[in-house]
C-alpha cells in the first residue's frame, strides 16, 4: 500500500507544479525572486518557530495527563515530527513522534496517536475557519469558496464526533462494543483493545475547559504561522492587509490533506498563490511568493529536525523504518508497555511492545 501511497503523491504534486508554472514567464519569475527582502524572511522563519512551539505546548497539554513531557522535549518532538513529514514520503512524522513518545514513557501508542489526531482536527477546523473568515470578509474565488465549504464542513463534522466521544467515554465505549461485533471473532478481541486504547487518549480532552484552551493555542499556533506569511509578503512588498494572509495560511495548510509528496509540495504553493492572486498579485510575484513562503516553512524545520535526530542518535533510517519496524514487534507478539511514566528504555528494549501504529497512521493522523 505505501508505494501505491507514494506514486499518487508524486502524482497530484506533479499536476499542481504544472498548474503552478505553466502560464508564468520564468524570467519575472526570477526577477521577482531577486527581489526579495532577506530580513523579512529571517522575521518570517522566526515567527514560525514561535508556531511551531505554541503547536508543542498545545500537544503538551493534551498529554499532561498521559505522560509528563517537559516543554522543550514537547518542541523536540514536535520538530522531529514535522522534519521527518517534509523530508520522509508518506508523511510518517506523526508515526515517528507517536513511536518516539511511546518508547521514553511506554504509553500506549494508541493513545498518542489519539492525542496527535486531536490536533490535526483542530488545526484543520481553525484553518478552515480562518480561509473561510477571510471568503466573507474579502471576497475569494469559486475554486476556493467550494474548498472551503468542503474541508470547512468535514473538519466541523469530525470535531464534532471527537468531542462526543471524549466527553461521553460511556457512550463511545457502546458504540466501540457494536461496532466490534461484526469483526471476525479471530480479531475481535484485538479490536476492541486497539480502541479502548485510542479512546484512553481522548481522556484528556473530557472537560470544555481543555477544549478552550487546546482551540485557543490551535488558533495562537496558526495565527504566528499567518503573520509569517505575512513577513513573507512584506518581502516581496505585495502590500495586502494582514488579515488576508490568515487566508493563505488557511488554503496553503489545508491543501496538504490531499495525497501529494513530502512536505505537501505542489498543493501548497498552488493555493498559497491562488489567495493572493485573488487580491491582484500577479502570476509571477504570486508564484514566487508561494514558493519562498513553502520554503520558509520546510527548510528550518527540516534542518532543526535532523539536527535533532542525529543528536539523539537516531538516523534518517531509523525515522523512516520506524513504523513498520513497531508494526512487525507488535505483529510477533509483544509483551507489552511498561507503566505510563515510566521511559520504555527502562527493560523494554526500545521497541518491544509497541502497537500496531502503522494501522493508526493510516487512519489520518498524518
């Protein structure tokens, strides 16, 4: 299945390069790039990191109760996480950071697969709200009022069903007890184990007031990433108003739940230029922008997470056999995590026990 996975991403990030490139004149291209302001860029990276730790803090928060993870461990994580999305196919980083987590405190991977899903709901809704906001009050085109109203109406949908199931575990347990039933008897058992794990990480988010502050850091998060390609627009002297770029944030970032290569490339650019574009930015400068913003945003991330990775002595190899290498330990029969808190170093031989999390991954997590 990751070949099939990875030949469609190669595909669709294909097809919206050459929807990107193919009406623009390469030379105002490259004098649009010659352009740019290299001080701006320096605030745009900075302001992305700042995203980039509010995401950790937030991602801290809906573990407090399931693991004592400190602030820069959260930023750590969360940074290795989204290097091995931008460098790695499949985008495997949240597998990684779920398996990383997994193996320092032997929770169960379920579990930090439910917490990483929380977040990426979050974040889409946000987004979407901020694409939408920016529709309403300053126009947009059909390509990306009908975008919004779809992902707008599924990441709505699916906050929906995952705030039922955290704060009414009762309820989410009969239906995890029915829908069970219809499994073969062989993997039932299994099954239900699986899910009673997941649901144990939505524990954290039973109460409204852990839904406040978690949507409220998801909005902070993505609001420094917004002023980021703002920066970057102040680079280029595009000269829009601030609030269209929560727009970009929202149509750029949402794009990428499409199948596509690393890092999203092609789907972002595409409609990152495509809002701008709206507001008279012309092809080139608007393509420009587009790929200057993308690189702003993979390139330190990549370069902080690898230089994370080989600190810790981890490898490119090991991030990207990381998934399968857990999926084989727990199809051989592992014997189990050790107790939450307790680092699964701790007489577990790193891997041992870990549970099926490629099975997770695909469920949308990445």
């Amino acid at each position: 299945m990751r070949p099939l996975r990875i030949v469609i991403g190669v595909a669709v990030s294909a097809i919206f390069l050459v929807l990107l490139l193919a009406k623009v004149d390469r030379a105002e291209l490259l004098d649009a790039l010659r352009q740019v302001s290299p001080g701006w860029i320096a605030a745009a990276v900075a302001l992305f990191g700042a995203g980039v730790w509010t995401r950790a803090q937030r991602w801290r928060a809906i573990l407090r109760p399931i693991a004592p993870v400190g602030q820069a461990e959260a930023a750590s994580l969360m940074t290795i996480g989204l290097a091995a999305n931008n460098v790695l196919p499949a985008r495997t980083g949240e597998i990684v950071r779920a398996v990383l987590l997994k193996r320092r405190y032997g929770v169960s991977g379920f579990a930090v697969v439910a917490t990483i899903i929380v977040e990426r709901i979050l974040d889409g809704l946000v987004l979407a709200i901020f694409l939408a906001a920016t529709i309403a009050l300053a126009g947009g085109t059909d390509v990306l009022r009908l975008f919004a109203a779809l992902v707008g109406g599924a990441f709505l949908l699916l906050t929906a069903v995952l705030a039922l199931f955290a704060m009414r575990p009762a309820l989410a347990d009969r239906m995890v007890a029915f829908g069970v039933r219809f499994l073969p008897g062989r993997i039932r058992a299994r099954a239900h184990g699986w899910a009673s794990r997941f649901l144990s990480g939505l524990a954290p988010m039973s109460t409204p007031r852990a839904w406040f502050t978690v949507t409220s850091l998801t909005v902070v998060s993505w609001s420094f990433e917004a002023f980021s390609a703002w920066a970057v627009g102040q680079a280029f002297g595009l000269g829009l108003d601030p609030g269209i770029y929560f727009g970009v944030a929202g149509a750029a970032n949402l794009s990428m739940a499409a199948p596509s290569t690393s890092g999203g490339i092609g789907p972002y650019e595409y409609f990152a230029r495509e809002v701008v574009g709206r507001f008279g930015v012309g092809a080139a400068t608007g393509t420009a922008f587009a790929l200057v913003l993308h690189a702003t945003v993979l390139v330190p991330v990549a370069i902080v997470g690898l230089l994370l990775v080989w600190r810790q002595d981890l490898g490119i190899r090991a991030l990207a056999e990381t998934d399968m290498d857990d999926m084989e330990a727990a199809a051989a029969g592992g014997s189990g995590a050790p107790p939450a808190g307790r680092p699964a170093s701790e007489g577990t031989g790193g891997t041992e026990g870990v549970e099926d999390l490629e099975t997770a991954g695909t469920s949308g997590a990445g």
